[in-house]
C-alpha cells in the first residue's frame, strides 16, 4: 500500500479476475477514485478499457497511459496489466473471448479516441445482454469491426520506473494544481535537485517541467469536455491567457483543445 498525502492508495482485485468467458463479447462498467487502484492481473481474452467520465490511468507491461473522457486502450491477452485515478470516473471494459474472423490477430496496446457509435454500441450491450444469440452476434461482428478502427491518438504520459519516482507523480497528478517544483519534489524524495532533475530525465525521457506540462494539459481535457470556460482552464494550467493555452495545446498534441469540447463532437 502506498502512502500519499497521508491518504493510502488501496489495493483491491479486478472484478474479472480468476473468471471464464463464455461469450464472444461481455461488457462491464465500473467506477474507481483516488483511493482505488487495482492489483496487477491479466486475462486469457483480449481487453479494451474506456473512459467515459474522468480520468483512468492504465499501466501494462510498464506502460502508463493516460485515459481523459471518451478514451480508451487496448490490452492484449496476458498482459500484465493495473487501473488507477486521481479522481472518481467510470469506465468500461470490452472484453473479447472471440477471433471475429481474424481481425484482432494483431491488436498492440494502443491508445485511440472513442466515437459516438462506438459508446452508444457500448451502453446497447449494456443493457441488451439477453437478446437472441443470433441477432447478438451480428452486432457483435459490427461493434468490432468499429472498434479496430478507431483512430490512435499521442496522449501519452511516460512515467518513470522506480518505485519513489513513480508515487511521486501519482501524488503530483492527484493534487495537480499545487505547484510541485523540482525543489519541492526534491526535498520530498530527501536527493539533491541536480539528482532528481537527471534521474527523472533519464527514466521518462523528458524533463520534469515537460511531463508537468504535459500531465496538466491531458487533465485539462476533462474540463474542456464539461465546456468550462476555456480562459479559466487555461489560467488553472499555468497560462495568462486562452490563446496561450491553445497555442501549447496544440504544440504538444497537434490538435486545439477545444476539438474535446462536447459542443463539437
């Protein structure tokens, strides 16, 4: 158990482990918040896990991604895999017992962006568990057939692999809007600045003031999709004003912000 913020992230059992699917395709929705993180598990069938609000973090295969609304990743069978958040959200989970005529030979972790069809496909099985198989299984074929389609997307965070450095950015994006300097974030791990700043460069592959910045504007998807006010989020982010917020958006991830506003999809 891992202790942040005088708060403990507890560990709790995938639903889904240690169990048999019987069909081609079962559905499941959950919820997770700071507190919960799930212990590391695989299945013996291929996964694929979205968020529908919130954010999820997803670790596989040492591996960190980052999950904002209507996003999702896939998850090939057997791979080690744990879901975290730093904020209650709902997700859910595909999870697929079936070749669908060799169109998931190849599937590769991978995060892509949810289309409408494809959450109104989810919340239809959902609630539509028990039709005839055999209409079921027409539908089945079509959701997948959406699905390996989806177009991927950069919203990656890479995260370090130490153990210290790795509660450290949970606890930075569990309270992302403290300042969290490299100093302060040095004098919590007891090292020097000029260890930590080469120690966090050396296991993520950027510097710490780019993953914050990175780390921030992922988080501030969330509040795009609520169409919250684009110059508040933008000051909450660091920025002094809406186009400067744009501008590193898009810098960073090749697309404005806004494309996640609800107004727009």
């Amino acid at each position: 158990m891992i202790k942040i913020n005088n708060k403990h992230w507890i560990s709790t059992s995938s639903p889904l482990e240690n169990k048999k699917i019987n069909t081609g395709l079962l559905f499941s929705t959950d919820t997770t918040d700071f507190s919960k993180k799930t212990e590391f598990h695989s299945h013996s069938w291929i996964q694929f896990i979205y968020t529908r609000t919130g954010t999820v973090y997803v670790e596989v295969d040492e591996k960190f991604w980052h999950l904002p609304p209507l996003h999702g990743v896939w998850l090939p069978k057997d791979s080690s895999h744990a879901l975290w958040s730093s904020e209650k959200a709902e997700y859910i989970c595909i999870n697929i017992n079936k070749d669908f005529d060799g169109a998931l030979n190849n599937v590769v972790s991978k995060l892509v962006e949810i289309t409408p069809i494809i959450d109104s496909y989810s919340a239809y099985f959902l609630s539509h568990s028990h039709e005839l198989i055999k209409a079921q299984e027409l539908k089945e074929c079509a959701f997948i057939h959406f699905l390996i389609e989806l177009n991927e997307v950069s919203f990656t965070l890479p995260y370090p692999v130490s153990p210290e450095l790795i509660a450290l950015c949970r606890e930075i994006q569990a309270e992302s809007g403290l300042s969290h300097t490299p100093e302060q974030c040095a004098e919590k791990l007891s090292i020097s600045m000029s260890t930590f700043v080469r120690r966090f460069k050396k296991e993520t592959g950027m510097t710490y003031q780019e993953w914050r910045l990175r780390m921030r504007l992922l988080q501030s998807i969330t509040r795009v999709r609520k169409n919250e006010s684009i110059f508040n989020i933008a000051l909450d982010t660091g920025y002094s004003s809406a186009s400067a917020y744009i501008y590193a958006f898009k810098k960073v991830f090749g697309v404005s912000p806004t494309r996640y506003n609800i107004d727009n999809q």
